[in-house]
C-alpha cells in the first residue's frame, strides 16, 4: 500500500486500486507506454471493425 506524499515503483503488469478517490501523478517509460498505448488502439479497432462491444446496454 502506497500513502500520500510517498514515492513508489511497481513493475510492468502491476494493477492499481484505489479506495478513495485520489489524485497521482505517474512517470512511464515512454517506449513501454507508447507499447501500451497502441496494443489499446488495436483492441479498439478490432472492435469497431467486428461490431463487437463489451458494454451491455
């Protein structure tokens, strides 16, 4: 657990929760956010393209 005004480091694939509502200010690598980022983008297209949604209305 992390608490307010601590620095902290967690490796790649770590998850965040937070209780409350909180505010941070994160650091990444830029390649390993960059990688991130477009595996997102891919998602969202392979989406948009099959009309498949995750959301149920």
């Amino acid at each position: 657990m992390v608490g307010e005004g601590e620095v902290y480091f967690f490796p790649a694939g770590h998850i965040l929760e937070y209780p409350e509502p909180a505010r941070h200010l994160e650091f990444n690598p830029a390649y390993a956010l960059q990688q991130l980022m477009d595996a997102i983008q891919r998602v969202a297209e392979a989406g948009a393209v099959s009309g498949e949604s995750r959301h149920s209305t």
